[in-house]
C-alpha cells in the first residue's frame, strides 16, 4: 500500500471540483468511504468522488473506468457507479481523480446475503447481461484475471502456506484439493467476454438481503469468465450456487465451473489473509474480508 503525499480532505476535495469542475464545487460533500485503492466522496446525493490514496497502479484503473464503463453501464441490470467527469493531476493532486453516480447500498462484507434464491437470480442476471464478446482493444486482466488459473499457482500456494502457517486455514488439504481440481480443468476456448474482474463481498452492495448494486470496476477486463463466476461462492449463502447457475444464462460447462471454484478458493485466501492483517491493526487490512471469505471456503469444502 502506497499511501498518496497529500492528505485528502473535505477542503482539498471542495478545490479540485471549483479548478476542474466548478459547477460541482457547491454541492454537499461528506466521506463515503476509504477504500483499498480510492476514498470516495459523497457529491450531493446523486454524486461521488473518487480519488485515488493508495497503491499506485489506481490511476490506470480509474482512467480504465471512464473510458470503458459509460459504454457497458446502460446493459446492466443492476446499478453501478457511471463516471461523469474526469479530474486531471494537477498541483492541488497529483493524481487523477473521477466523478461518479452514487450507488447507494452497503457492501456485502459488511451485509452478507440473506435472501438466497432473489439474490442468486439478480447475481446471474448481472453477469449474464456483462459476459458479452469484448472487442480487440478491451483491456487484459491483471493478476492473471481472465487468463489461465494454472499460472497462478505459485501465487496461490503461497498464499495457502502462509495463511496454514498463522492457523486460519482448518482444512488446507481440502482447499489445496479444490484448487488442484481447478487448476487441471481445460482453459476457457471461447470469445473473450467483458469482466468485472474483482466480484468480492466489499464490491457487491446488498439492501433488504439481496444484491442492490455493483461497484469498482478497475480490474475490468476480458477473458475467461471463470473468475467473475466464483461469486456464485463467495457471495452468496450456503447452498445458492446451484440457483446461480440454474439462471445464468450462458451455460458454463463443466471446466468453466472447476476452474471458477478454484478462483473463488484463491481470492478467499487473499480475503482471509487481508482480514487478518485488519484483526492485527496492520496497513491495508480489512477486518470485515475473513468471515466471508472462511464462509467462501467452507462452502467449497463441502461441495467437492
């Protein structure tokens, strides 16, 4: 994590919006949230700010977006954050910075899913409308996203060795089973198709139970959609995988389905080690990934 030099603040937001984009300046402004990569800044009630405060490759991510999203945004069932401006590095930030619609809800890793079936309908209407062939020029996936699952197997073992080795893994064998499956499946042969890239509970909003929104799509890309899949297993409650697929409508077979539990196995891992890191109070941790990505696994354990 590579925290920006300037300090962000309500003021130095308020100055961005009248050098830039100054009939925004006077609207109401209150801290959304502090993110891993951007904080977000409510805008009035219709409206965020996203800057930008911490590891470096944000800036790709968020002129990513702006480029790529008002495009898919309008076939998606589900709300999501559409930038409407672009704010360019300057004296004030060094970095670029975006406006966005607000999308109200709270993110899944604080609100888990309740409502099984509605949700595991709303997921796979979702993805059904996003995995549409991408063209040439659509962006490639970072950390292999998209891309063939076996080349991240070193990433993924230490991953497990580490998180066996602080005792937050019950059953290692069981997940390194899960992975091992996944990563002998047969590659994705189909078109490339757009991907959210990075579906885990703190970028899926939930209102009443049920999935109300999608958020932060910096690692859009295209490719195998095995990895977008995983969400069947990290977001919703224990036995909806099944409806997920029974509305999905691409029919994913039987490879796609081993290799998406694999990177639902992966990106728990990732989860349980961040959320630890947030238990010890260290820079970057999120206390609130580990109880959803132990649920991640333990679904997977038990549907193997």
């Amino acid at each position: 994590m590579t925290h920006t030099e300037v300090e962000v603040t309500a003021e130095l937001v308020r100055d961005l919006l009248r050098d830039q984009h100054p009939d925004l300046a006077d609207y109401p402004l209150r801290l959304g949230a502090r993110g891993w990569d951007n904080q977000l800044w409510r805008l009035g009630d219709d409206l965020a700010v996203r800057l930008p405060w911490a590891t470096e490759s944000a800036d790709d991510l968020l002129r990513k977006e702006h480029t790529w999203l008002p495009a898919l945004a309008p076939r998606l069932p589900l709300p999501v954050p559409v930038p409407q401006r672009l704010g360019e590095p300057s004296t004030l930030f060094p970095r670029p910075w975006i406006v966005t619609t607000w999308v109200p809800g709270e993110p899944a890793d604080r609100a888990p899913v309740t409502r099984a079936a509605e949700a595991a309908g709303v997921l796979a209407s979702f993805l059904t409308a996003l995995h549409q062939p991408a063209p040439d020029e659509a962006p490639a996936g970072r950390f292999g996203r998209g891309g063939s699952l076996a080349d991240c197997s070193e990433g993924l073992t230490k991953q497990l060795a580490e998180a066996t080795e602080m005792g937050l893994i019950p059953d290692p064998d069981a997940v390194r089973a899960v992975w091992e499956d996944a990563a002998a499946a047969p590659d994705w042969a189909g078109p490339a198709l757009w991907l959210h890239g990075d579906l885990h509970p703190a970028n899926v909003l939930t209102a009443d139970g049920t999935i109300c929104g999608v958020i932060d799509f910096g690692d859009l890309c295209a490719g195998d959609p095995a990895g977008d899949l995983a969400a069947a297993w990290s977001l919703l409650p224990d036995g909806a995988a099944d409806l997920f697929h029974a509305v999905y409508q691409l029919a994913p077979d039987a490879a796609t389905l081993r290799r998406a539990r694999g990177w639902a196995a992966g990106r728990a891992l990732a989860g349980i080690l961040i959320g630890e890191a947030g238990v010890r109070g260290r820079p970057g941790g999120k206390p609130t990934w580990g109880p959803p990505a132990q649920a991640t696994l333990r679904r997977l354990i038990a549907t193997a």
